[in-house]
C-alpha cells in the first residue's frame, strides 16, 4: 500500500523543498470552511494550538505561544523587534541565509548588533560565543538558528544555550525547519523565545509563525516593537484577554494547522516524527551516494530536514533540465544558494516516506541517463 495515497489522486508532485511542503490530504481538507473569527469552536481551536505549542517544546508556565499571521520570517522579525529593546544590543550567529536575515532585520528595525560569521559548512564553537559575550557585556541576546537551511546543518543548540545561559543573557532561537522533529526542550535548553511556522516540520499550510516565549519576557517587552502588526507584546495581550487576534486571522490556515498538529501527536510527537524524517534522509544520502553524488556535510553535521548535494563535474548535468526532468517525474528539488560551493538541495521534511524517496531516487537515475550522465561526481576539492 502506499504510505500517502491521496498524491496519486491530487497529482501534485512531491515536494523535495525546505517549505512551503507536501501535506496531508486531511490537512487541505480541514479548509474547505468558513470560520468567523469570534465563532466559540474557533476561539477554542486557537486555544489548543497555543497550548499544544508550549506543550511541543516542555515549556510548561513560564511560556507562552503567539501565533501570528505571515510566513516564518514574519515571527522572526516579531520576536527580534518586541523582544530586544530598541537600546539593546544582539549576538548574531551567522553561518547561512537565516542568520544574515536577522541582520537585515535588525537594519531595518534599528536594532545594534555584532555577528560572529562561520562558513556555512561549520558550525559556531561555544568557546567563541563565550569569548564574544565576555568581551562585550552590552549584548543582551544571542540569537542563533537551530537547522540553517542554507545547507541543512544542524547547529549545536544546546551548547549555545548552556554558554548563554552562563553568560547571563538570552538566547533567541530560529527553529523554523527544525521545530516538530528536533527536540527543543525548555527545560534543558534554557531559551527567551524560538520562533517557527507552520508549514515546515508540523506539516500545516502556510501563512501563520508563532513564538513560543517566556511570558516574563511577553511582559518586559511592552513599547520595543517598531511596527504595530508584529508587536508580540500586544498580540500576546489580546489572545490572553478575548481569546483572539487582533487583525484578522487567517482562519483556514489555523484549521489546517490544528488539524496538522493533531496528526503529528498521532504519529508519534516529535520523536515520531522526527524518526520518519531521520529515515527519508538516511535512505536519499545512500541512494544519491550509491550514483556517485557528494553531500556538502559531513553526516555528523547534516540534520534531518534537508540535504545539500555538489553540484556534478560532468558538463552534460546541466542543473535547469535535471529540475525539468525531475518535475516532470513528479519530485520538485530545490536550488542550493551556498558560497562554499556549487550545489543544489532535495528535503527530508513534508509528507514523504520512503516510497516517495525511492520514486525520487529512480527519477534522478532516470533523468542522470537522459542527459548522458554517467558519473555525477563533482569536482574534486
Ligand atoms: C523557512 C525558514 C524561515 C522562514 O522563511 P519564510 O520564507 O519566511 O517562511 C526562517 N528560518 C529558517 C531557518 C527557515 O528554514
């Protein structure tokens, strides 16, 4: 039996990508409604997706989840602006498209911060972020992505925590693509607030961020943000008083979403989740190095959320008509925009199993032989 039926009926193809990604067809189901926003049962549904939010990363009174409307860049640049005050000072940890972006955001926002940049193949070392937070004691917050999705590194979360936690500040954390399937526990991994959306690792549709923060820091906040609609401080406000946000809700979106975390506690919570995502990327790293391709990272730094490949050295691959093919076979992959190497991308993450890797891999073969290549090693280096 196929493990997700449903793609055979909707014919849409596969999703290799890092979001927006294939999802359930109980998920896309759950839109086919009309809510008005006061309606009780929806008041209810945000709610739970709050709560079942804090409960995902054990962050049990001391947190808070805000939804809020807009791609995950939009919770990130809430959390930034509401949660550093506009005289405050961050440590950005570079080493992909993520962590520059908080740079732009902090641009804009006006918001004084110092970078400590690390090729986007190598993770930053603990020692440094401690030697940086010594010798600065302005910065208030560090600010660090969990899975950089620029190349699909898993970034060492609980070291940084435990060095900015000994430091006396506070760590803002980019969970996106990793949150739903890597552990992030409170608990242990002392953080100010994480943000993350709802269409990479709990496999709802786009359009809603949330960050789950500590409600002391909600509280502090008052007065930081720099823009009315991405002020946690108020958005958190209104949900706890009426139960409601404060602009209108994409309604649609939330359902699908509710409906997606219901799925992920049936499959396991993160551990199951996580478990499936683990196999889908152990399966494609074989199978792609089977046919003579290169990962960019090393497995003891690849997570499981999305694998970069080297570009091959053979002039016949040409990367626009491998994605043609590819697409037509029904797998959409994913450009990579490295600068330590030539590359591109195909995602673990979504609704995919092992059958739908095992099509990926006979359609790369296939579109391999097509276009006459015969070993798609890349250049050495
Ligand atoms: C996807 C992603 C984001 C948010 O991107 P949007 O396009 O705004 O949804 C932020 N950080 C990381 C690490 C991501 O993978």
């Amino acid at each position: 039996m196929k493990p997700f039926p449903h793609l055979t009926e909707t014919k849409d193809p596969w999703l290799l990508t890092p979001g927006p990604l294939t999802t359930s067809l109980s998920v896309k189901q759950t839109m086919l409604r009309d809510w008005g926003s006061r309606d009780p049962d929806f008041v209810a549904m945000i709610a739970r997706i709050r709560a079942g939010l804090v409960a995902l990363a054990k962050g049990g009174d001391a947190y808070t989840a805000v939804p809020v409307q807009g791609s995950g860049t939009y919770a990130v640049e809430a959390m930034l602006t509401t949660l550093v005050p506009r005289t405050g000072k961050l440590l950005i940890l570079v080493n992909g498209a993520y962590g520059k972006r908080a740079t732009q955001i902090c641009d804009y926002a006006g918001r004084a911060y110092t970078v400590y940049e690390t090729p986007e193949d190598t993770p930053p070392e603990p020692e440094a972020i401690a030697a940086i937070l010594a010798a600065e004691p302005d910065i208030g917050h560090v600010f660090a992505v969990h899975c950089e999705t620029t190349t699909g590194i898993l970034n060492p979360i609980a070291e940084i925590a435990a060095v900015v936690a000994k430091a006396k500040r506070k760590l803002l954390v980019d969970s996106m693509s990793a949150f739903g399937a890597l552990p992030i526990d409170a608990k242990t991994v002392p953080f100010e607030a994480l943000a993350a959306s709802s269409n990479k690792c709990l496999e709802g549709v786009p359009g809603l961020g949330f960050v789950i923060a500590r409600k002391a820091a909600l509280k502090d906040a008052a007065g930081n943000a720099v823009s009315l609609s991405l002020d946690l401080a108020e958005q958190v406000k209104a949900l706890d008083a009426g139960g409601q946000f404060r602009f209108t809700p994409p309604v649609q979106v939330l359902a699908a979403f509710d409906q997606a975390m219901a799925e992920h506690e049936a499959e396991g919570g993160i551990a199951g989740r996580g478990a499936r995502y683990t196999a889908n990327r152990d399966r494609l790293i074989a199978g792609m190095r089977a046919m003579g391709f290169e990962t960019l990272l090393p497995d003891a730094l690849q997570a499981p959320i999305i694998v970069t490949f080297r570009m091959p050295a053979d002039p016949a691959f040409r990367f626009a008509e491998f994605y043609d093919r590819l697409k037509a076979m029904g797998y959409v992959i994913y450009p990579g925009k490295l600068t330590v190497a030539e590359s591109f991308r195909m995602g673990c993450i979504g609704r995919l199993g092992a059958e739908e890797i095992d099509g990926a891999l006979a359609a790369v073969k296939e579109a391999l032989a097509a276009m006459g290549v015969a070993d798609p090693r890349p250049a050495a280096t």
